[in-house]
C-alpha cells in the first residue's frame, strides 16, 4: 500500500517532522525557502496533505494542482487570510489552524512593543550603538508612564484577553470594542469596559489591535482612525499588517498625529513602508509574535497532528470551518 504523500512548504521543527514521517512520505524543499505559487502548485501535485504557512495562497487553486485525493491542508498559524475555506470545503478538503498555543508569546509580543515605544527603548538602543554622545539630566529622553492609562483593545479574543491581563499587571485600565460583546465573566476578570469603536479610537490611551484581518477589517485603521485618537495615544499591531493604512500612519506619526506605535506586522510584508523606517517614534519588529522555541515548536507539532489524524481517517484537532 503506498503511503501518503506529505508536502510541507517550509521548514518547521523536528519533532512534528518526526509525527509526518510516520504519517506518510515527507516532501520539504531544500534548501528552506518560500515558494513560488507556480513551483508550489508543481511539488504538491499527488499530494494527499499539504503542511502551508501564513505566506502561502491556500485556495481552490492549490487544491487543483494538488489533485482529488488532497484530504487536508493544515496551516502553522492561527489567522488563515491566506486561505480561501469555502473553496478547499467544496473541493472536501479538510483544513486546520493552531490556535491557543501562540496566545501567551505573541501577548508577550505586543506588551514588548507597548514597553518600547512608551519608554523610547529603541531609540535609546540607536544613540548609544552609534555612539552619539550623552549625559543623565531629569529630562533626557523622557517617555510615558502606562499607570492608570487606558488600554483600547480592538477583538477581545484570547490573545485580546492575554494582552488585558499583562496591563492590568502595570496598572492599566481595560476598554475593548469587537463585533460581540465578552462574556461577562470575563469583563468581570478584566474589569473591562465595552465600547464602541468610535469611542475607542477617541478615548484610549494605546489602541492594541488584535482583530483578524477580513474585509471589514481591512485598513480599520486608516487617515481618520488615526486623526480621532489622542495626540498622546500609540497604536499597537500583531495581528496582520493590512489592518493597518501603513502609509497613513507613517504620516500621522511624522505629523505628531499620535505619540507613537509598536509594528509586528506590515501591510506588504516583508517589506515596510520607508517613511516608518526613518521615526524614532515607532518600534519594529519583523513578525516575531509567535517567534518563541516553545511556541514555534507548539505550533508546528499541533499542524503535524492535525495533519496525521485526517490522514488515519480521523477527526482533526482543530478544523476550520467552510
């Protein structure tokens, strides 16, 4: 009986290499490199699993090029824009996220950015590695306290909520707006206040954002999102690039519109828009969210499960919804 075959389009960590190897025949591309939609389309044909990424277009067109015996395609990631489900659940392919287990470190992620950008640490890191010279005085460099400000948290999900409990740790307060209100038991954990997002954008002390990226999300941050916020307030964003009018802000920032941001993500990855590159006022970092051991690893061997169990004939982990 010939076993299946599995293509995995980057390289992802071994101990779920070992759980596809005993799933079927492994096929990754060496050197690790992105593929190209047309050379991707070409590995996959006769593929019965396909193991993708965020920057792989997961649609009816990579199912095709796959063929008809394609019964899963799990992605090492927990947003799926790249992915058209509809089409891959009218092709009966099966397809599958890690959510959870990147909660934690991409919080983790975002209260680093927030911790940056307000107290300048970026910035500092430039003046001293290019060697500029400097002295202590009570008004070098000052920055801005995050006690008792208002954290505006945009999609209250699980790494909204991770990302909630953090700043009640330094002193925040709480206010959220998202399609649907919490569950009251967890406003009551974060003593969180319900807003509209209008109210959001005017009120909050830092904007985090943790929405998917949809088309009513797309650029929900745009020219005049950002002119509603404070002069005093800073924007934060680990959720995907586009939500984000990347020219806009790095406008509205140049033109001390807000106080600052902190970037994970970027509209046209990986590329960043050059104006962000020349403020000091924002902080960088090149999709780092989930960028843990642990957690990349986590992530990985839960696609490799997901993977497996549908081969075998059984129910994935965590499936996604046509």
């Amino acid at each position: 009986m010939t076993r299946p075959r599995i293509v995995v389009t980057r390289k992802i960590p071994e101990a779920a290499m070992e759980i596809l190897r005993e799933a079927g025949e492994v096929w990754a591309p060496e050197p690790d490199r992105a593929l190209p939609a047309d050379e991707l389309h070409r590995v996959a044909a006769g593929a019965d699993a396909i193991v993708a990424t965020l920057q792989d277009r997961v649609d009816g067109a990579l199912a095709d090029a796959a063929g008809p015996q394609l019964k899963v395609i799990s992605t090492v990631a927990v947003g799926y824009d790249n992915a058209d489900v509809p089409a891959l659940a009218d092709r009966g392919v099966v397809f599958t996220n890690t959510p959870g287990v990147l909660t934690d470190a991409t919080a983790d992620l975002a209260f680093g950015l927030l911790l940056a950008v307000t107290r300048r640490l970026g910035e500092g890191e430039r003046l001293l590695r290019s060697r500029t010279p400097w002295s202590f005085h009570l008004g070098f460099m000052l920055g801005s306290g995050l006690q008792g400000k208002t954290l505006g948290i945009v999609g209250l999900g699980q790494i909204g909520q991770a990302m909630a409990r953090r700043a009640l740790a330094f002193g925040m307060e709480i206010a959220y707006s998202g399609r649907r209100r919490a569950p009251e038991e967890i406003e009551s954990e974060l003593r969180a206040r319900y807003l509209d997002r209008d109210e959001l954008l005017r009120t909050a002390d830092v904007v985090s954002l943790h929405c998917p990226l949809t088309p009513e999300t797309r650029h929900l941050i745009d020219a005049g999102a950002l002119s509603a916020m404070k002069r005093s307030a800073y924007l934060i964003n680990t959720t995907r690039g586009p939500v984000v009018d990347e020219a806009a802000l790095a406008e509205a920032l140049a033109n001390g519109e807000i106080a600052g941001a902190g970037l994970d993500v970027f509209e046209h990855e990986p590329d960043v828009h050059p104006g962000l590159l020349e403020l000091d006022n924002v902080a960088l970092a090149p999709h780092l969210g989930s960028a843990t051991v642990e957690t990349r690893t986590a992530m990985a061997v839960l696609a490799a499960r997901n993977t497996a169990a549908v081969l075998s004939g059984g129910e994935p982990l965590t499936p996604v919804k046509g």
